[in-house]
C-alpha cells in the first residue's frame, strides 16, 4: 500500500497527464459557449472543446470549462507540493494532520472518496 505521500505523487502525475493531453488537443484556457458548448482559443475563431453542445445544459459546460489543463497542472502543483510537505513531516503517516485535504482530493481524483 502507497503512503501518502506516495498517492499524491502518483495522483499529481495521472493529473498531468491527463492535462497535457488535453492541452494537446484544445489549448486553455476553456470556456463555456453558447447552448452548451464548451471552447478554446484558436487563431481567428475558436475550437470546439466537447465537439458537440453538452445535453444537460449549460451548467454542465460551464463546470467543464471551468476545470480545464490549467486547472489541473496547478492541482498537480498543489498535489505535489503536499507530497513534498508530507515527506518533510516529522510524523509523515499523520495525514489526518498533514495534507488531509491535498489526500481527499487525490483520493476523489481516483475514485476512491
């Protein structure tokens, strides 16, 4: 079983990755368009994020957008940075004291809430 620290290094990484990915493919910052839509910039016009309108509305578009790589690589950040405090500690499996919330973020990143 990973420590914490452990998790929320490996989280911060699957965060990236997953951003750079998606960066790759509609640079950021997103934002939410009309009807749903989510978009990014592009030179003259914008690209299309989600490829179609979100069909439970816009404040599902608005949430994604919302969240986009930038989001994630300052999350992955964050995540990171606690790890790195979490190694320091002087009792670094007192997660409930050191990086709690950095560990349920992780953990809600994974599916593990």
């Amino acid at each position: 079983m990973p420590t914490p620290a452990e998790e929320l290094r490996a989280t911060a990484q699957k965060l990236l990755e997953h951003a750079d990915a998606a960066e790759a493919k509609r640079p950021g910052p997103w934002s939410a368009g009309a009807a749903g839509s989510v978009i990014s910039p592009r030179d003259g016009g914008v690209d299309y994020v989600t490829g179609h309108t979100i069909p439970d509305g816009p404040e599902i578009a608005r949430y994604i957008a919302l969240m986009d790589p930038n989001v994630g690589r300052a999350l992955a950040d964050w995540l990171d940075s606690e790890a790195a405090r979490l190694t320091a500690a002087v009792h670094p499996d007192r997660h409930e004291t050191y990086g709690a919330a950095a560990l349920a973020v992780a953990r809600a990143l994974n599916g593990d809430r």
